[in-house]
C-alpha cells in the first residue's frame, strides 16, 4: 500500500519561453528571511475547516481499511488452511463493507458544494467546486542533516533554522486561506520546491523522504519519494483553490463575474499544466483523463459565467439580443454535454461523484431549455416593421440562428408572418418545458441535489416562467399540431481562455541559500573534499588569476609562483578566506581579502568541480562578471521553460530526454564568445 504504482511520478520538459519570467531571487550576501505567508488557523471552526478536517479524518480511516485489506489478501493468498481462509474472507467482506461506507461518507463531503458558494442572496446556479488533496506531515530533518553532511560536507546543525523554516512552510501550506493570500501560500511552496530539488535530489539517488497524499475524491492514499509527486499535487490544490475563490464569487453584478472567470480560467490552466508536464500519477484524481474532465468543467463553467454576464448586460429586448441570449445559452449547454461525455468515460464512469454527473446533466438540460425559452421570446415579444432600424441585420441573424434549415416556410417568410412567428415561439417554448422537466426529473433523482435549495429555486423558477409563456401564446383555437422547433445554432461572443499558471508573481528565495550558488553548491554537482591552501605572498604576488564571482573562480595560476607550489588548482572554487565563508562573494571582495593578508600569508578554502557538466558551470561563471550574476546564475540552471515560467518544475525530465539536456540547453543560452571574457580576468 506505500507504493501504489510501480512507476515514478515524472515531469517533462517545455521548450520556449522566457527567463524574465523567473520568480527566484537571491540576495547578493547570501542572506535569507522567513516566509511572511501563512496557512489558516487549522483549530477555526469555520464550515470550511470542519468540512476539510472530516475529509482529513475518513481519508486515515480509507487509510487504515485498505492496509488490513492488503494484509487480510495476503494471508487469504498464503494460507492452506480452509478455517483460516473461512476466517479472512469473513474479514474481508467486513472490510469491503467499511470502504463502501467511507468511500460514500466522502463523495458526500466531496458533493457539499453549497459550503464554497457565495453568501449573496441572488439566485445563481452553484457552480461545482473541488476539495483539496489532504497531505500527511513530512519530517525532512535527518534526510536533509545527512546530505548535507555527506555531499556538502558542513555541519548540518548549522542549517536547522532552514529546516524548520521548510517544514514550517510546509505545514502551512496544508491549509491555504481561500484568497490570493491562500494561492500566493501555495506558490510560494511550489517554488521552493524548485531550489529542494536541486540542492538535495541527485539523479542517480533519492532523498529516502515519503510523501503521501490523498486522492481528493475518493481518499485512496498515494506515496512516492519522486518530488515530482510533491510539486504535483500542489499544483493540483492550486487548481483546486481557484475552483473554491470561482465558486464563491457574487455573481449578480458584472465585477462578480468577471472574477469568478478569470478563477476558473486559472483552474483550468492549472489542471491543464499539470496534464501536459506530468506522467505517471500515482492517483486517479492527477491522471490523464480525470485532468481533462477537470479542464472542461472549469471551460463549462466559465462559459456559463458569460452567459450570465450577457444576460446581465441585456436590458432591452430587442429580437437580435434575444437571439443572441438564446445562442450564448445553447453554447452553455453545448459544452457541459462535453462534461458529461467525458464523466461517462470508463475511467470516470465509476470515479465521479454521482452529484457532479446528475449536476453537469442538469445544466445541460437547463440551459437548453433556456435556449429555447430566449428563442421564442425573440420571435413573440419583438415586433419587426420594414421601417424599423436594423431590419438586415435582425434578418441576417435570424438566417444564421438555427444548426440546419428547418423544413416548411422560408425563415425570411416566417420573420415578416407575426402568425407563423408565434407558433414557431411556441414550438421551442414546447421544447423549452420538456427540457426543463427533465431537468427536474434529474434533479430529484440525487439526493444531493435535493437538498441544495437555491438549485431548487431556479430550475422551479425558470420552469414556471416557460409554462406561464406557453400558456399565454396558446389559444383555443389552436387545432393544428405544435411543430418540432429546429435545434439552435449555439455561439458566444466570449471564448474561454485557459490561463496557465504564472508563478513569477510570487517572489521566493532559497532557504538553503547559505549552502552556496546553485551553480555550483547543488545536488547533482560532484566534487572533492575542502582543501586548505596556504599562500605567502612574495615579490611577484600570490601567482594566481581570479574570475567571476559568487563564487569566484581560480581562472589560473602561474608556472612555479607560490600557489602552483602551495597546491593551488586551475578550476578551483574560493569558498572561504582565512576562515570567512566568501561562496557569495564579490570578485572585490574576495581580491580585498587576499591583499589584506598579513606577512603570515593567507589561508584559502577551495573546492574542486568533478561533474561532468564542470566546463558548463565555468563558462557559466566566467559570464557573471558581465551580466546581471543572478539572473545569469538562474539562466544557467532554467535555461528550457514552457508556458509560465515552465523552467521552474525541470527537476524530473522524462528519461529520454536526459542526457545532453543540460548541455544542450546551457548551449542555447549562452551565445557569448569566450574572446570578449578575456578582460575580466585579473591577476594577483
């Protein structure tokens, strides 16, 4: 049960994009604040906060079922015995039977969406929000103190304040206040989880550390030491907090609205981002088709958003705005029939909330039949004259409304025939009452459903309003057969946007930034142990050529001179001079400290780059001294990004990309000839 899948979350690469995108910031000394973002209060009893604390609670309960199922399996599969295998199998129904029971207990919660509505008193349609991935604690402490004492080779008490400070982060980050303050939390974790990554995740090891988190909808729980699952399901509780601010937003007014859009056009990015950089998730709810049923549900309910927009914005009822009503409303239910689709999906049929299906097929029905209802109120309340303004165009709108030419009368006919126009009204009123039951009839087969009252209120509302219209364009002498009105052509004057996710808006700095440059103190960096030189300085000076800075580099050292004969190396880094810590500092900062030597000399700390890509850092480095060195430094290390700052989640590539990726993409980055670096070199 640890390890559910066999293969590792993973994330691949985007190409393309900017780096001025970038969020990370390093203070030029090496110097670090904590977080000013915290979580909720996770003791409030808000509604919200009971509704995630029952969540937390029945996801350990899944957790506990599922592991005395695994073990109840594997005693039934090993046992010879009849009596004991009676026995285990008597076990198992009873545990089966808890599952059952918690699986429903947590669709239910999952299905409580009146919680992330709006207080507004307006009668809207509740939109359908997503619960957060509940997470267990990590205790990065004896994972981090061993690599830092094994790869840095420092003493890792040192760090404990940065330990504290991640987990602390962490921990926060479990429980996002439903705001930008809540997004900005997240994201700024997400970010740091970049710097993690590269200061302690090699390639060729992992860092032993656990991460466990539950499916949002079903509370199946997932574990995998890949930090790809990590920064994953973050980005999924991103998604997932943009679909909680959507929900919530006022929607009677304009402002409201286009609030409540751009949040779920973020959702949908997120969601969106996460299925085309991730493979191999561990859990349903991060898998491919579940992400893309996700993804159009936010476009559904953003596409119900601006209709609702356009209602608000049409005052008057002119035949054309009504006609466009009635097509905006056909798009709504257009693409919510997409929703369902996919929710009836094999991998989706069984792992959907029931309310989300009855819910999606209720809009369908109900914004068809709104479609119809703005159709016949075009057509019956909307004289047209030949005198009147804007005759061509109502009369080329009406051309274009429906999918197909309907049989009988030519549309140009029926627009002039006030007689023909009201029956054709009260054909798609007749379509327009049938929809709405059916709605209804949907409606009252969920027990969740039945219970939101405001969804009640409308679909009662609108129902009624279509039959007061019908009856009042029936007539007694009405003989001949109502006709079949033709299906709408749908159309939107506002296309959903999926907005990827931009976490350069949150700026982050490294906790662990005192370990050094990442250019050169990283994880997947190797080199020899500290060594201490001694330099006395003579007539000729200490014999040696520095470049670049942060940290600075041993460009050269003169044949015979006296740090050739003290052991000096071409190639190595400075890191401390006579005692004092200098990997962050300036290339005159460091020349000040060795002319400040004494007659005594100076001792100097260096360390020497082993890896394979050591050529790469130092042309990197020679570059610093020309350009603006943090940015450069991050250029180095996120040369590829994608949509929105994509270099920021490069720690996991797919395996057919790795290789020459990081010399290829260094490559790319750097365009400089190594003849103009020449005039940054000084000798001393």
């Amino acid at each position: 049960m640890e390890e559910p899948a066999t293969r590792e979350f993973e994330m691949s690469l985007s190409d393309g994009g900017s780096d001025d995108d970038l969020p990370l910031t390093f203070p030029a000394d090496g110097s670090h604040s904590g977080s000013i973002r915290k979580g909720c209060d996770p003791f409030a009893q808000t509604q919200r906060s009971k509704l995630q604390h029952r969540r937390a609670r029945i996801n350990q309960q899944i957790n506990k079922e599922m592991r005395m199922r695994a073990g109840a399996e594997n005693l039934f599969r090993a046992t010879t015995n009849n009596k004991v295998k009676e026995t285990v199998a008597l076990e198992l129904s009873f545990v089966n039977s808890n599952l059952q029971l918690l699986k429903e207990e947590l669709e239910e919660l999952n299905s409580n969406m009146e919680i992330y509505q709006t207080d507004s008193e307006a009668v809207n349609v509740p939109m359908i929000p997503l619960g957060l991935k509940e997470t267990k604690e990590v205790d990065f402490t004896v994972s981090i103190q061993d690599f830092i004492c094994e790869h840095y080779g420092e003493d890792s008490s040192l760090y404990d304040k940065e330990i504290k400070e991640l987990m602390e982060l962490r921990q926060a980050m479990r429980t996002p206040s439903r705001n930008q303050a809540g997004l900005e939390l997240l994201m700024e974790y997400y970010n740091q989880l970049y710097y993690l990554d590269q200061r302690f995740f090699p390639t060729h090891r992992n860092l032993g550390v656990h991460f466990h988190w539950y499916d949002s909808l079903t509370g199946v729980p997932s574990c995998q030491r890949a930090l790809a699952f990590e920064k994953g399901s973050v980005l999924f509780n991103i998604g997932a907090l943009y679909t909680q601010i959507g929900a919530r937003q006022d929607r009677s007014a304009t402002a409201g609205i286009d609030r409540a859009v751009d949040a779920f056009q973020r959702a949908a990015g997120a969601f969106n981002y996460l299925k085309e950089n991730f493979s191999n998730a561990p859990s349903l709810d991060m898998s491919g088709p579940s992400l893309c049923m996700l993804v159009r549900l936010m476009v559904a309910q953003v596409q119900e958003c601006v209709f609702e927009r356009v209602t608000l914005t049409t005052q008057d009822t002119h035949f054309v705005s009504q006609l466009r009503l009635a097509q905006e409303a056909a798009r709504v239910s257009d693409v919510y029939v997409l929703v369902q689709q996919t929710m009836t999906q094999p991998l989706m049929k069984d792992y959907v909330p029931f309310s989300w299906a009855s819910m999606v097929q209720v809009k369908a029905e109900h914004f068809r039949a709104l479609s119809h209802y703005y159709a016949a109120v075009a057509l019956c309340d909307h004289q047209l004259s030949a005198e009147e303004e804007g005759d061509e165009e109502a009369a080329k709108a009406f051309l274009q409304f429906y999918a197909n030419v309907p049989t009988g009368p030519p549309l140009s006919q029926i627009l002039q025939d006030p007689e023909k126009r009201r029956k054709l009204g009260k054909a798609h009123l007749r379509r327009a009452v049938i929809r709405h039951e059916e709605a209804m009839r949907v409606h009252s087969l969920c027990k969740i459903l039945r219970k939101m009252d405001i969804l009640q209120d409308v679909l009662s509302l609108t129902h009624k309003r279509s039959l007061d219209k019908y009856s009042e364009l029936d007539r007694e002498d009405d003989f001949d057969e109502t006709a079949e009105a033709p299906e709408i052509q749908s159309h939107t004057l506002q296309k959903p946007d999926i907005i990827a996710p931009n976490f350069s808006t949150v700026q982050v700095t490294d906790i662990f930034q005192r370990l050094g440059p990442l250019s050169v103190f990283c994880a997947k960096a190797r080199w020899g142990p500290v060594r201490v030189i001694c330099l006395q300085r003579r007539e000729g000076g200490l014999g040696l050529t520095l470049r670049g800075d942060s940290p600075v580099l041993v460009a050269g050292v003169v044949p015979g001179g006296c740090a050739e004969e003290a052991g000096l190396r071409e190639g190595d880094y400075i890191v401390a001079v006579d005692g004092q810590d200098c990997k962050w500092a300036k290339h005159g900062e460091v020349v000040h400290m060795l002319k400040s030597s004494t007659d005594r000399g100076v001792e100097i700390s260096v360390v020497t780059l082993h890896s394979h890509d050591a050529q790469v850092e130092k042309r990197a480095l020679l570059l610093s001294h020309c350009s603006d060195k943090e940015n450069t430094r991050q250029r180095l290390l996120d040369g590829a990004k994608g949509q929105s700052s994509a270099s920021l989640l490069n720690w996991n590539r797919k395996k057919k990309r790795d290789g020459s990726g990081v010399t290829k993409r260094l490559g790319s980055t750097f365009s400089l000839s190594f003849g103009s670096i020449r005039d940054t070199e000084a000798m001393y």
